[in-house]
C-alpha cells in the first residue's frame, strides 16, 4: 500500500502539478468575500489572487497556461456579473465548461476515442496510436464512461442551483466538486485503469512502440 500511494503522489504532480489551485483559490475566495465584503469586492478579490498566482509561476519559472486561463475566466466571469447582474452569473462560465465536458465525453465514446485516452495524450505524450489498440481502448472507454456521470451530475446541480439564483450554493458546489471530487475521480481514474490494461494483457506503450508480438508485459504504471 505505501508503494501505491508514493505512485499516486507522483503521478499527481507530474500530471497535475500546481494546476488545481489555480481552479480551486479563486471561487473559494469569491465565497468568503461574497459572504463578508459583498459582491463587487468578492469579485476583484478573485482577480487579484488569480493574478497573483500567475505571478508567482513567473517567479518560480512555471507554465503561465493554466494561470492565464485562471485569470481569463474570472475576468470573463466579472464581465457576465456586469452585465447579466446576480452573483450567479459568476458561476456561469464554469457552468458551461461542465457542460462542454459532458458533450466532449459523449461524442468521444461515439466516435469511439475516449476523452480519459486524450487527457492522458496530452499529459503524458505517449504515442497516440497505441490508446486505440483494442487491448487499450476499452480501458479509457470504461473510465471516460465514469467521467460522463460524474461531470453529468455535476452539470446538472449547478444548473439547478444556478436556475434558482443560489449563488452561495453555487460556490460551495463549484469547490466542493472542484478539487476534493476531481482528486478522488482522479485516484479512482487511475487506480481502475491501471487495473484494467494489465487485465486486458495489451502491449505496454515501449512495446507498442517496438512493435513486439503478444504476449506482451503490459504497462505496469501510469494510465
């Protein structure tokens, strides 16, 4: 069990890094500021802490990416405030991202190239080819299907919430659902799938790679 969990905090930090709290400070500091100060200072309050962590990635010579992207969707996010009024309407940019990600992993199974194989791609950069090996395929195809419930359900109470103007509800569901949630779907993400590919006894990606006849070792880490 030791040996599993250093696993998961590596890959964790290899995957992820610092990307989390970029997603997770701003509606968190929204929420108590909303609580105490009220709207208008609870929404500057989460633009100066989102720049404030790009800041620091320059400092610490990290990717600006994710910080750009944290501090464009508060900026879009105090822009819909401004124009649309309502304290909700501060949710609605990650309302429609949930949404986006449910549509994303629904096309992904019908064209069958699951969206759990493309988040890896993108973080690993392993050989994309090998993710559609059918001795591959159906272990991303079975976790994309947990992602679909998981993000459905999420889309939907915030849209609840969001129809019924409960902008406090909505910043405990965006936090709560954020990082606590995503981490565990994460661990249980890559826990199943690590699983699966040694019971479906596909190639490794090395052997993939070298295009080695069965029987294959498989890949014993990372998903």
């Amino acid at each position: 069990m030791p040996s599993k969990l250093s696993e998961l905090k590596e890959e964790f930090r290899a995957v992820l890094g610092a990307r989390l709290i970029d997603a997770l400070l701003p509606p968190l500091f929204f929420l108590i500021a909303n609580a105490i100060w009220g709207l208008r200072f609870a929404m500057w309050t989460a633009l100066g802490l989102s720049i404030l962590l790009g800041i620091r990635r320059i400092r610490r010579n990290e990717s600006l990416t994710y910080g750009l992207l944290g501090v464009s969707s508060v900026l879009l996010a105090i822009g819909l405030v401004t124009l649309l009024g309502g304290a909700e309407n501060f949710f609605l940019p990650g309302l429609l991202g949930g949404g986006l990600t449910v549509a994303l992993c629904l096309l992904s199974l019908l064209v069958k190239r699951p969206l759990t194989a493309w988040s890896s791609f993108i973080s690993r950069r392993w050989i994309l080819a090998w993710y559609w090996h059918p001795q591959v395929r159906p272990a991303y195809t079975e976790t994309t299907l947990l992602w679909t419930l998981f993000f459905g359900l999420k889309f939907w109470w915030q849209f609840t919430l969001y129809q019924g103007g409960d902008a406090d509800s909505l910043a405990w569901v965006q936090t709560l659902t954020g990082f606590p949630a995503l981490v565990i779907l994460l661990v249980i993400t890559y826990l199943y799938g690590t699983w699966r590919l040694r019971n479906l006894q596909g190639p490794s990606v090395d052997e993939f790679k070298a295009n080695k006849p069965a029987p294959w070792f498989g890949q014993q880490r990372g998903f």
